[in-house]
C-alpha cells in the first residue's frame, strides 16, 4: 500500500470474503461522510467501452453479448468463472481500465470535503489497486453466514459459493494484508459500531 496523496485524508479499501457485507460496510462509510468509489459499478461502465467489446468479442465470441450489443454479465460469467485462466484473461482487459477510473474518482475525492476515500472493491488485491490505499479494512464473518446471505440474495448453492471463493486469493491472506478488520457477524448496529470505531482510528491515524 502507498501513502495516501491527500495530505493526511486516507484511502480505504474495503475487502473481505464473498457476502462478507462490504457494501454494507461501505454504505455505512458513505453515510459517515466518505466518498465511496463503488468498483463494480465502474466495472459495468467500462464494459460499454468499445475497445473493451471488441476484446471481450475477440476473446469470447459472439456468444457472450445480447442482441442489444451490450455484454451479457451472466453469458461472460458462465465463461470465465470455470476456469482460473479465462478469469485472468477478462482481469487483463479489465483492470486497467478500471484503475484509471478509480484513480479519477480518488482525486476528486481527495479534493473534496469528504472524511476519507473507500475503495469498494472485491477484487482489490487480486487487481493490484491495493497500492492505491493507505489502509485497508477485513471486513470479517463467518463461512456459514457469508453462504446464507448469497443464498438468500443471489440464489446461490454451495457448489457455486465454494467455487467463486477459490478464485479469489485465500481470506487468511487478505486478512494477513489488511490493517483493520470489521465484524460483521451479528446485528447491523452492531456493524455500524465496528465502522464507526475503524474510521475514528484510521482518521487518528
């Protein structure tokens, strides 16, 4: 991680296992007055750029657009969710282009009112753009409650939630990586709690 360009104003990054409740803790963040830089929604920006069309198309064929013209997000993802190499082969074309976004959004952010700057980004060690933060935050729960919330939220089995967390880098590693951690295994008071008490420090720094 690098030292945050704002003069003192932090970069957050926030990470954790799948349906750990990042955007819950990102949320809350914005809510407490950080600009909040939602990396899946930069993602779905990127992929309406031509030249990202054509390499998806050149790449994956025909089969993973709409009639509309417009990449299918699920079609891709059947594609390089199977397999560790077409996944880094969508990272490559991806990644950069949304780190530009990101480091847009980072400047405007910095030059703002905001507290801090939060890096929403499920991806964000596995992409590299941790070296854009000066902290990062775990946001912690356990296997068993992660499953339940993508089950209920995205209809989910087991099979598909252990094999998406495979293709991330190990949760005892990103723990390992980050600077704080967050709890998110009870109530969401008591998330808010945890966020409330991790900005304080990182603001102290």
């Amino acid at each position: 991680m690098m030292n945050s360009p704002g003069k003192g104003k932090p970069v957050v990054g926030i990470v954790g296992g799948i349906g750990s409740g990042k955007s819950a803790v990102s949320a809350r963040l914005g809510e407490m007055g950080c600009d909040v830089i939602d990396c899946d929604k930069l993602g779905h920006a990127v992929l309406e750029d031509e030249q990202v069309r054509v390499a998806i198309r050149g790449r994956w064929g025909a089969g993973v657009f709409l009639h509309s013209g417009e990449v299918s997000r699920d079609a891709l993802g059947e594609r390089v969710f199977s397999d560790p190499a077409e996944l880094k082969a969508l990272g490559e074309i991806m990644y950069p282009r949304i780190r530009e976004r990101i480091i847009e959004r980072i400047a405007a952010g910095l030059a703002g009112p905001c507290l801090a700057v939060v890096i929403d980004a499920a991806v964000l060690f596995e992409a590299g753009w941790d070296d854009l933060c000066s902290h990062v935050v775990f946001v912690d729960a356990p296997a068993e409650e992660r499953f339940a919330r993508v089950r209920r939220g995205r209809g989910w089995d087991y099979q598909k939630f252990q094999a998406r967390e495979k293709l991330q880098i190990p949760l005892d590693i990103k723990r390992h990586r980050c600077c704080y951690t967050a709890s998110n295994s009870s109530s969401i008071s008591h998330l808010h709690e945890e966020c409330d008490r991790v900005l304080r420090q990182i603001i102290r720094g």
